[in-house]
C-alpha cells in the first residue's frame, strides 16, 4: 500500500522548512559576526559524520537490509545516533526503504522518481500518510526490543541526540547557543537532504552500472555526502553486499567501518556477492549498450562483441570451477595432512592453482580488450 496521500503532512511540512530556515540562515548569521567557535565547527563535522553513518552503516545496511551482524553496544549506538537525524524511527525507515527496493520506480514506490525529481527528494515526506504505513515487511526488526523501544519513544531520543545533546557538547567551551543552531538544526539539514539525494539524484543522474532495469544509477559525488551511499545502482542490483563502492578506490567509508569493526569482533557474517557474478552482470550492461551503439554493423556485433562476451563468460565459468576444487582440494589436504598423506594431494593442488593463475590471467587480458570496445 502507498503511504502517502493528497493531503499535506504539516507535522513534516513545517519541521523541514522551520530547520531549514532556522538552521541555514542561523548559521550564516551567526558565522558573519564571528559568533560560532571553532570547536563547534569541529563537532559540527564530527556529529555529521557519527550520525551519517548510523543511518547508513545501521539503518540502512544493518537494519533494512541486514548485510552483516552487529554486537548489540554497536547495533545501540547506531540505532541512537541515527534518530538524531530525524529520520524516523528505524520500522519507519525499514518498511519504506524496503518497499522502495521491492516496487522501485512503481506507483508503490513511496519516493517514485517517475513522480518527479522534487517528489523523490523531499515531495513524497510533505504528502506521507503515517497511517499508511504497513509494518508487515519489518517484522522481524520488530521482533527486537531495541528497535520497538527506539520506534516507542523516537520523538524524545531523536530530540535529545539531534538537539539536546549538540547544544550539552558545545556548553562545555561555552558556545551553547551555537551548538544548538549548528552542531544540532544546521546538522540535522545536512543529513536530511544528504539522504534525500540519494532518492532523487541517485535515480536521476550517474551511470547504471550492473542493471538498467531501474532508474538507480551510481553517482560518485553523492557518495562522498552520504558516506559512501552513492554507488546505488550497485546496491540495487545486490541490496545484500554490506558494501556499496566495491572497488579499493571507491569512497565508501560504511563499508570501511563495518570491516573494521568485523575485525575487532564487533561485527560479522559480512555478506558479500561473488565478484564474478557482479562481472557477469557488467557484461550483460555493457553488451546491450555496444549492441544500441553499433547497431548498424552487424558485422561488428557478430564477429567481436558476441564472441569475445561469451569468452568471457566461459572464463569466468572456469574460475568458478576451479575456484571450487581448489577448496575441496584444500580441505582434502588438510584431511591428508593428518593422515601423514600431504604429498599425495600436493600435486593436485599445485596442478589447480596453476590453472587457476591461467584462465585469471586471460580473463584479465581478454577484459582489457572488451574494456577497448566499450570506450
């Protein structure tokens, strides 16, 4: 069921413009006659980032789409940061986020980009009907008495960490009245239209990398105001991969804080999509756009592009196989060992590995080609 309506939510109306108003023009105003101290600036970034990242590090990716397990201390943390961000409670981002995900760019979609830009940035929260909502799609997040008392008493958490708290932390080198206007309003701005980017500029401008069934698109400059959130055509393709920028190079600072913290035993069951079926996907994107380009040179598409895609995908096949031998190779070594029968199994496994380096080897080589015909 849609949860919105053609009547005006004035609650959400009048709390976007008042902190917008108040928040911008309170920052300005304060900052030009020398009134804001520099270590409220400096908490400032640092509550932005803290808070930023509870929404997408534990509503988002912990939460909404459990990619990874988290120790309760860490799954409180976030869950309390983030409702500084007056987002809703964490059943009311959840049940959203996952019909988003579920009838994305449908009528059912309750930030439809088909409804317009603004409509998906900030339009669907001025018409959203709470009693709408189902929380069907949440129940096993209701099923947890964090959340439950997170969403039972959101108004008076969120008040305190968005607004309380700030001004408390700003008091203690004597700038409270700043903190409250920055640290607390002008933040709480920051990380409102942060998100709301990626439902509207992520469905708007970037490029679909891994499907180009949806308007999601990765967008790499919303991705260093979301703390990493705007590789999203990628995450609509794999919504389970705790990570969003899957390359070492990509800003993506959630999945960083995630992997470290599954180093230290705060975190765990990280999940993650094969790397070669993320590959198989890119291909089939990049086929059909070398298809639309050349369509005219049939010659083309039949005598390079198709032959040198179904190469790859044969590689990538191979890999695959190997890459399962060589575990059960593996683990049959280890059974040998203890038997005191290791070198029976070390030529096969030398002979796998040496397989395994030759066939990565030519899929490296034969995507440099395939990137070639992609420029």
């Amino acid at each position: 069921m849609q949860n919105t309506s053609n009547k005006v939510n004035w609650l959400n109306t009048i709390f976007l413009i008042a902190t917008f108003v108040v928040g911008v023009s309170g920052a300005i105003i304060l900052t030009s006659f020398g009134m804001v101290k520099w270590q409220t600036w400096a908490f400032t970034g640092v509550y932005i980032f803290m808070t930023g990242i509870a929404i997408t590090a534990g509503y988002h990716r912990l939460f909404a789409h459990k990619s990874y397990e988290a120790h309760p201390v860490i799954a409180f943390v976030l869950a309390m940061l983030g409702s500084a961000c007056f987002e809703g409670s964490v059943l009311e981002w959840g049940t959203d986020h996952r019909n988003h995900h579920r009838y994305v760019d449908t009528e059912k979609d309750p930030y439809n980009i088909h409804q317009g830009f603004w409509y998906a940035h900030i339009g669907w929260l001025i018409r959203l009907d709470p009693s709408k909502r189902d929380f069907s799609n949440v129940a096993d997040l209701s099923a947890s008495p964090l959340l439950r008392f997170q969403h039972r008493y959101f108004p008076w958490i969120a008040v305190f960490m968005g607004f309380v708290l700030p001004t408390l932390v700003c008091s203690l080198w004597g700038d409270a009245w700043a903190g409250f206007i920055v640290a607390g309003v002008f933040r709480t701005v920051f990380n409102h239209h942060s998100t709301f980017f990626i439902n509207s500029l992520c469905h708007w401008a970037g490029k679909r990398t891994y499907t180009e069934e949806q308007t999601a698109r990765d967008n790499w400059i919303t991705a260093l105001v979301t703390m990493g959130e705007g590789f999203h055509n990628f995450h609509h393709q794999f919504p389970l991969d705790y990570r969003n920028g899957i390359r070492w190079f990509h800003f993506d600072p959630t999945k960083w804080l995630i992997f470290g913290l599954s180093k230290v035993g705060l975190a765990g069951n990280l999940r993650r999509i094969c790397r070669h079926k993320i590959l198989q996907f890119k291909l089939r994107v990049d086929e059909a756009r070398l298809k639309r380009k050349h369509h005219a040179d049939s010659l083309f598409i039949h005598q390079k592009v198709e032959p040198l895609k179904a190469h790859l995908v044969n590689l990538i096949e191979k890999i695959v196989h190997l890459e399962a031998e060589l575990a059960s190779l593996l683990n049959a070594t280890k059974i040998e060992h203890a038997k005191g029968k290791y070198q029976e199994c070390k030529s096969q496994l030398q002979g796998c590995l040496h397989n395994l380096k030759t066939v990565q080897k030519e899929l490296n080589l034969s995507l440099v080609n395939w990137r070639a015909l992609c420029i």
